[in-house]
C-alpha cells in the first residue's frame, strides 16, 4: 500500500504540513489545506512531510532511506489491519 513513490511525493511538497494519509483503502499525499475538507476529513495521518524529514534527517535523503522508510510505513499500515 505504502510505496516508496508516496514517500518521495510527500518530500517534494511545499507544504511542511503535507500528510501522507489513508483514504479509502488506499494512501494518499494531500496538502494540509485539502486535510480539511470533507472528503478527507477524518483520515488517518500516517506522517507528515516535518515528521518525514525529521525522522530522515534529511530533506533529500538517500534511495536506500526512502525504501527503508516506505517499508515501516507499509508494515505499520498492514499491522493496522487497513
């Protein structure tokens, strides 16, 4: 569900405050703008573009980061049962 694609979209969002979410049965990135509008309302938020860098340290981090990372997010998702 969580790809590596949805982790690198989300770092090149303007926005700090972008969200990676779930929607639907799927993931999404939207801006924090859109987070508050009905059809988003409500979603879980997996992370944000601040926590992402945060927790790469980075803006611009390496390929093997942003696999490593899209997997725990996916791994996380599926232990949610989403």
């Amino acid at each position: 569900m969580i790809e590596e694609s949805h982790v690198r979209e989300l770092l090149k969002s303007r926005d700090d405050d972008a969200a990676l979410i779930l929607l639907e049965g799927g993931a999404r990135v939207v801006e924090s703008a859109a987070r508050t509008q009905d059809h988003h309302a409500g979603a879980p938020v997996l992370i944000t573009k601040a926590e992402l860098v945060d927790r790469l340290g980075t803006p611009t981090p390496a390929d093997h980061d942003v696999r490593t990372l899209a997997r725990a997010l996916d791994d996380a998702v599926g232990k949610l049962g989403a």
